[in-house]
C-alpha cells in the first residue's frame, strides 16, 4: 500500500511538473482567438484592438478567427473542444451567462467546460422612449402601462437576447406588463421605435446616445450606477426608484476547462497591460466600452451572479427555450 501510495504521489509530482513547465514556456507560437460573431461588428472590432496590443505582449501573434451561429454557441463550442494549451481563447458577450438558461439543449456546459480569464469591457445601456408616445422618464412610462395594461410595447434585438431580458427585467421592477415585439437586429427595433410602434427598448450605448443626442428618440433613463456623460439630463433608473436595475453588459475572454493557471493568469496579465494602453482606452472610451481586465476570480464571481440572475428573469418572463 505505501508503495502505491509513493507511486501515485509520484504521478501527481510529475504532472504538476509538467504543467509548470508548460506554463513556464507559454507562449511559443501563434495564439487563436475566437469570435462567436460575424466579422465587422462590435465584438470583431474590440477583438482586434485587444489582440494587437496583446501579442505585443505576449511575443506571439493573435490571430482572430470568426465562428458565427447560433446566438454565439457555435463558436463557444468549439472552443470548448480545443485543447485546454491556451493556444484557444474565447471572446464572448454576456450572451454566455443566458444561455444555458435559453437553450434547450447546448453541446458544451458554460460553467464546467470553460475557465473565466477576465472581463474585457462592460457597458450600460441608455432605455429608450418613442418620441411619439408622451412620457419623459421611467415613472411617467410606468405609470401609463398601469392606465392602459397590455397596450404598450417594448422590442428587443431578438427573443433571448440581453435587450429582450433587461426590458423583462424592467417589467417586473415596475410590476407592469409591457408586450414583447422582437425584431431582426438593432437597426429595425430603432425604426420601430422612432415610429411608435413600440414604445421602449433597452440601446447599446452606441445606439442609445446618437439616436437621444440627434432628438430621433427620448432618452428615458440609464442602466448604470451613475448618469452618462454624453446624457448628462438623462437620469438613471436607480434615481428614479427603479432598483435592482443596475444592469449592463461585458465582453469577456474565456479558454478550456483544464488550461493551467500559470497560462490562464499570463493571458489575463497580457489582456490587462493591453487595456491600460492609453492608445486603446482612446478607441473604446469614447464608444461606451469601459475596460476592465480584472482577475479570474473576480470574472468568475460575475460571471455566475449573472447567470444565477439570467436564469430568474428568463423563468419569471417566462420566456421561451431556443433549440
């Protein structure tokens, strides 16, 4: 029994070892970062500016590879089958918080098969009104959907999608029942709401302040813990006794379960220098994008309060599973 002991111990020795030194070696050749999104859009975009600087770092290139489909599982899932060598980076919405609560059936588990390197970026949102419809805030949009039950509207990008679950979110911070119209993207939801055709939604910041900023659409409130700068009349939800409504969304970066610590933290430690580089918090300040970079542990811990928060709204909205 001692023996078995001492060789099993051995055994454990000598993979630690192995681990260490892997990690010790990392990087040592071109590093993949996947995008579960088409190219061109905002998630590609921040993909490349980060991985620029972080290659800078890291000595090795990263090269961005585009996995679109499926909300983001496609390319979740086949980073979830790479090799856990950290040579396979993941670059995600919040979307992965929702999903396993969205989808019936997915082909990789967020939580076990993945490990949270850090945080990239997190935004607010600015909540919309139609210029069309006579409320200025949040209380006076509330307190008519309370005269006039199920007659007002609110869209979203699409059903699931974070717009579709903070405005439901909403709904039950007010204790009002807004009717749900999805549409395909932003870009037809703002039209519908510049319209009238819907009287809410919850904007990316992009979206949100250009649109209240050129008088297309009224600014009703913010998502943050404080008013934007670019909004500065524009007050927050919390302000106007709408709490538990301090919600936004992040970027974050994800690799395989099993990927040594010693690698995952020579990541987060790269992707923090790149977002302290004044050059790039010049392009993603302006936009909205707050940069972050915090710590494993610490995007771990959103990481689950999200998807623990996530699933309560989805199951209380009652809003239906995606195949």
């Amino acid at each position: 029994m001692r023996k078995l002991w001492l060789t099993v111990g051995a055994m454990a020795a000598l993979c630690a070892g192995a681990a260490s030194a892997q990690a010790q070696g990392y990087p040592n050749r071109t590093i993949r970062m996947v995008v579960p999104y088409a190219p061109g859009g905002g998630v590609s975009i921040l993909a490349q500016v980060v991985s620029n600087k972080m290659s800078e770092f890291l000595k090795q290139p990263v090269v961005i590879d585009n996995r679109p489909g499926a909300g983001g599982n496609v390319g979740a899932d086949a980073v979830a089958k790479s090799a856990p060598d950290g040579y396979t980076i993941l670059l995600h919405t919040s979307a992965m918080a929702s999903a396993s609560s969205l989808y019936s059936k997915l082909p990789f588990d967020p939580v076990k098969d993945f490990v949270p390197v850090s945080m990239v970026i997190s935004t607010q949102f600015v909540i919309a009104g139609s210029p069309k419809t006579p409320t200025v805030d949040l209380r006076e949009l509330a307190a008519l959907a309370k005269d006039k039950p199920d007659t007002l509207n609110f869209g979203s990008s699409g059903a699931g999608s974070t717009l579709h679950i903070f405005a439901e979110m909403f709904n039950s911070i007010a204790g009002i029942k807004l009717v749900h119209i999805p549409y395909r993207g932003d870009a037809p939801m703002v039209t519908a709401l510049i319209g009238g055709d819907i009287q809410l939604a919850f904007l990316p910041q992009a979206n949100g302040i250009a649109n209240v900023q050129s008088d297309q659409i009224r600014g009703l409130g913010v998502t943050g813990t404080k008013r934007m700068a670019a909004l500065p009349n524009v007050p927050t939800a919390q302000e106007q006794g709408f709490k538990g409504l301090e919600v936004g969304s992040w970027i974050g970066m994800f690799v395989p379960a099993g990927t040594p610590p010693g690698i995952v933290n020579t990541i987060q430690q790269a992707l923090a220098k790149a977002l302290a580089d004044p050059k790039v918090r010049d392009v993603l300040i302006p936009t909205g994008q707050e940069p972050v970079g915090d710590t494993p542990e610490a995007f771990a811990a959103t990481f689950k309060a999200d998807i623990a928060r996530y699933a309560k709204v989805i199951d209380e909205a009652k809003i239906p599973k995606l195949d």
